[in-house]
RNA sequence: GGCGGGAUAGCUCAGUAGGUAGAGCAGCGGACUGAAAAUCCGCGUGUCCCCAGUUCAAUUCUGGGUCCCGCCA
C-alpha cells in the first residue's frame, strides 16, 4: 500500500433502488460503526417535502446526524456540483470529528460526479440563459450546437433538449466548448488520485419484490399527507414548473391540485413512475466498479445482512480492504 | 323489447377504397459531465369477438350469433 492510500479517507456508500432498502441500513450501519449519513438525494435536499422523499424522522436526525438533508428551498435550484461540494465538506468535518461517513441514497448521476470528481469548478451556469434558450426549438438548438461544438453536437440526441441546452449554455458562459473543458479535466484527473477510499454496498431485490415495496410505499405516502404537503407548496407560491416539483408525485399531485387529475390517477402515476425511476437507477448503479452486491430477498434479512457487513466495514476502515 | 354505436397489443384507440396492421401509455433494455425523481434513445405476432357466405385472397364486404355502451320503451 503506498502512501498515497494510506492517506485516503475511508468511505462507505450504500448504493441501490428506490424502496430496497437503503435507509434501514444506513441507520444500522451508522449505529455499530459510529457513523454519521451523507444523504445522495437529490429530492431530499429540499425542505418541505418531506412525506414525497421519505426523509427520516427529527428524531432519527438527532440520534444520528444526517448530512446534506433540508439544504436548499424548492425554489433554490441545487445541482451535483453543489452536492459534490456539499458532500466533500461534511465528509471532512466528519471524518475529523473522528467519525465514519456513511453515504447512502438513490441519486446515481450525484454518487457518479462524487466519485469521479467530475464537475469542474469554474464552469458556471445560467438559468436566465437557460430559460431563453429553451424558447427556440429544439432543430434550431441542435443546428447552433452543430456550428460551435461538432464533437458534442455529435454526443448529444438532437432531442435531448436538456444536453442541447447545457452544451450551449457552456460556450456562451465561457467562450469555450464542452468538449474543450472535458477533454482538459479528463487530463486532469488522470493524474490526481481520488481522496477516497470508498466500500460500495450494493442493494438489490427481484423487481416482483421490488415492485411490491414500491407500490405499498407510495400508498402508505398518499395515507400520510403527500397531497397535503404538495397543496401547502403551491399555496406558499411555489412554481410547479420548479425542477423540485418535476420529480414523480409531485408532478401528479400538482395536476391533482389543478383538476386535471384525479387523485386515484396521481396515485398510479407515481407508482408507475417510481418503477421507471427504480429501472433507470439499476442502469446506473449495475455500471458502478468493485460493488459488493447483496440480494436483500436472498440473504436471510436485514439483521442478517448488518452483522455481515460490520466486519466488513470495519476492514476496509483499518485499510486492509 | 326497439333503435343506434362499438368489439383490433396489457390499457386507450387509429387504420386497412379486400393483399393478415400501428400510435400513445404501460412493459423491457440503454444513454447520461452543474435540471438527474430531470432529459433522451431503442424494442411492437396481436385468435384484428365467433360462425357462415362472397372472393384467388376477409381483420376489412354480406348474413347470423355473442358481449359491451348509449338512447327510447
């Protein structure tokens, strides 16, 4: 092990599906090991949406810190460079506290830009710009991009408007193309080594199960108040064009909200969504390298699977790996 | 009981001037560099309700039947 290892904070990320199963052991985990959570979501960030995003109690926060949880207001854009901010300053104040970081969430893209440290720093971004570009048609977004920047031009679907958008915006805001600043970063972080060492832990479940779990949460949230809490935002005066009203239930309570749906509507529809989203994660998260992955139906239950894991941890914490 | 409308993909429906059919949603797979619960891409064999008739050929036309939905009784 060289002295750069050596110097390395240890982390560990528990990884998985929507309803898996994540936060059950994050909590256990940061019991036996003394650990605090560093939250992936990128809905939890928010205050107030609590019932839709499945935060954990006050009391649970109290017992054992959370990070990266009530951040932002909904009207307060937060992007992954603000969580790989985030996420880095609460892990060395953790850490220095003599703590262990937990990671633990359902956001792969914020997981995918911690790890690789990704997002680089000087590029900024707009909405402003953002907003006037997203009155042109999408044809005319891709000629632009085709004219200034070929090579992303070529990276982006002519119809993946959002990429289109952010190709554009990067060349406005700095004079410089996307391609430009990746292939520089890419050079970059060849050669500096990641500060973390982290244990991915890896949570799965057959999508019959998976698909159970999801369908009871989204109802036991639609039983505890979600379409309450959706009411008191747009009564506050929150848009429900904002990106933090675009994720599922939101959405579809606010067209409740509206009249354009009915509630028994809305509540399918999250359902629905939710799966989509838990396939969409799998996508990612089957791509992550050196997962330990572990069926959740298959290995005997969750008491089972935190007194297997604690050694484990604890081995890659002493860095024996 | 009478009159009309309908029956096509898991769902809602389009279509074939007769040559065995296609959209949206769902489902499945994939992508992802500052919106990521977002955004985007790919994947469509199904007794075209049943029986008979006309025809080289019927999901399509004709007759009968079954079921569903309206309206009138």
């Amino acid at each position: 092990m060289s002295m750069a290892d050596e110097k390395k904070i240890p982390l560990i990320a528990i990884i998985g599906p929507t309803a898996v199963g994540k936060t059950a052991l994050s909590l256990s985990l940061a019991r036996a090991l003394k650990g605090e959570i560093v939250s992936v979501d990128s809905r939890q960030v928010y205050r107030y949406m609590d019932v839709g995003t499945d935060k954990v109690s006050r009391e649970v926060c109290r017992e054992i810190p959370h990070h990266l949880i009530n951040v932002a207001d909904p009207d307060q854009p937060f992007s992954a460079a603000d969580f790989v901010r985030g996420a880095q300053d609460a892990i060395s104040r953790i850490h220095a506290r003599g703590f262990v970081p937990i990671l633990a969430g359902g956001t792969p893209f914020y997981f995918h830009a911690f790890e690789r440290e990704s997002l680089c720093e000087e590029l900024p971004s707009d909405w402003g710009l953002r907003e006037r570009l997203e009155k042109l048609p999408k044809v005319e977004l891709a000629r632009r991009l085709e004219d200034v920047d070929p090579e992303s031009a070529r990276r982006v679907h002519p119809n993946d408007g959002v990429r289109l958008l952010r190709a554009l915006e990067i060349f406005e805001l700095t004079g410089r193309t996307a391609t430009q600043w990746y292939t520089e970063q890419a050079a970059r972080s060849g050669v500096r080594a990641s500060r973390y060492a982290i244990f991915y832990i890896g949570l799965t479940q057959p999508y019959e199960i998976l698909y159970e779990r999801i369908e009871r949460r989204v109802r036991e949230q639609f039983e505890s108040g979600y379409a309450e809490e959706v009411k008191w935002l747009l009564d506050r005066g929150y848009d429900p064009r904002l990106p933090a009203l675009q994720g599922f239930g939101y959405r579809e309570l606010v067209r409740y909200h509206e009249g354009t749906m009915t509630y028994e509507e809305a509540l399918a529809g999250d359902v629905r969504s939710t799966k989509a989203y838990a396939r969409r994660q799998r996508t990612w998260f089957t791509k992550f390298e050196h997962v330990r992955w572990f069926d959740v139906s298959q290995c005997g239950g969750a008491e089972a699977l935190v007194s297997e894991l604690v050694p484990m941890c604890e081995c890659h914490l002493a860095g024996e790996e």
